[in-house]
C-alpha cells in the first residue's frame, strides 16, 4: 500500500499512463455512441452510467497533472472502475427513454449533476483520506506509511475546493430538471420521485457542509464524515429505483 500511496513511482507513473489512455479511449467510445446512434448518452441507464464514470476520470487527471493529491488514483479510479462495469451490465437492456431527456435542458440537467457527483466523489476521498490519516496520527502504531500521504491542511483544502465547484453545478443542475419536469408534466411532485428526494437531501447534505466550514468554523474529521455520507448518497441514486429518471 505504500508504494500505491507514494508520490512518484514507476506503480504511479504507470498507473497515470493507464488512466489516461482509458480516458481517452472513454472520450472516444462516448463521442462514437453519440455519433452513431444519434442519441444523447443519457437515453439509457448504460450511458449514464458511463458518462458518470468518465467525468470523475477527468476529474481525477486533472488533478494528477497539476501535482495535486496525486495519492487519490488509489481511490477514485475503483470508483470509476465499478461505475463502468455497472454501465457494461446494464448494456444489455438499451432503450430509448420516454422523450423528455432529448430535450436541451434536460441533458444539460443531467450532464451538470454527473459532473457535480465527479467532484463530490474526489471530496469524499478526500474526507476518506483525512479520517484514516487523523486515526493513524493518533495511533502511534498505525504511523506505517503516513509519510506518503499528502498533510491534512492539503486534503482539508482539496475537499473544500471539490465542494465549492460542485455545489453550484448541483445547484443549476436541479432547477434545470425541476423547470423542465414542471413544464413537460403539470402533475410532478418533488416528493413523488425517489431520485429528487435523495438528491435534495444530497445538496442539503453540502449546504450543511458549506455553513458548517463557513459559518460555524467547523473543522476536521466531523466534517470530512458529512463528505463521505454526501457520497454514498450520490452513488446511491445509481440503484434507487425511478419512474421517471428511467434513464439512470
């Protein structure tokens, strides 16, 4: 695990070279569907699934290149794994969606929320990071391998950056659908849809996180837990059934 959680190896620097090579095998697969089948990647659970897993890849480069964690590969790239191979498997039951998602505003809605979810994901890995590298500081016998982790104040100020991009992305993301599903069905209701409740209870989640940081001068591992729970509730939506995002 130390030479996984190392700054520059030739496991990491391999590992780089891998990551972006899948990316952009990932771009190039995408675009290829789009063109092809003249459809949007969101008509189906399979490519929103797959768009999901490459917007948190890119994430992750981006922050490879810019020196910046590089030790959250070791993390996040199981996470892009996983939703790929939930995409594959869910392949076989391609269909095109009821309409609603070939609009404009639709598919920005969704592309805004996936991009919002990638961010949220890598903050979350930051929280993850910051609770085992504040339990090992506190362990004396658990000190094996916390010199190849990057300092609390760096994860504490990388999650909160993650945060600070993704909650307005969510935040536009969410009146984009709410506008659309009130114009295209009067009968909608919030409270009648699985996915809006748990993602409204996702954004309440990072406004908790942003007052709490913010206003109340909250720090440290209380903080980092609000992180990982605003995860799972992300990830979660991927299994929560829905009548009306159908294509998730």
């Amino acid at each position: 695990i130390n030479r996984l959680l190392s700054v520059d190896t030739p496991v990491s620097r391999n590992a780089r070279y891998f990551q972006l090579e899948g990316t952009l095998l990932h771009t190039a697969g995408i675009g290829m569907f789009c063109i092809r089948l003249k459809l949007s990647p969101f008509e189906s659970g399979f490519g929103t699934l797959s768009v999901g897993s490459w917007s948190i890849s890119l994430l992750l480069l981006a922050f490879d290149f810019a020196g910046k964690m590089k030790s959250l590969g070791s993390l996040v790239s199981p996470i892009c794994a996983l939703l790929l191979s939930f995409a594959f498997a869910r392949s076989g039951n391609y269909r095109h969606s009821e309409g609603v998602i070939k609009s404009g505003a639709i598919s920005s809605h969704v592309m805004l929320i996936m991009f919002s979810f990638a961010f949220f994901v890598v903050a979350a890995c930051c929280g993850l990071f910051y609770v085992w590298q504040y339990s090992v500081l506190k362990n004396p016998s658990q000190k094996l391998g916390k010199k190849k982790l990057p300092p609390l104040e760096t994860v504490d100020r990388a999650a909160q950056f993650c945060v600070s991009i993704a909650f307005p992305l969510l935040t536009i993301g969410l009146m984009l659908g709410f506008t659309s599903l009130q114009n295209s069905t009067n009968s909608f209701s919030v409270m009648s849809d699985p996915h809006a409740v748990v993602t409204i209870v996702a954004w309440l989640t990072y406004v908790s996180y942003l007052f709490a940081r913010f206003s109340s001068g909250w720090k440290g591992v209380r903080l980092n837990y609000l992180l990982i729970f605003g995860m799972l509730l992300s990830l979660a939506l991927y299994i929560i059934p829905s009548h009306i995002h159908s294509f998730t």
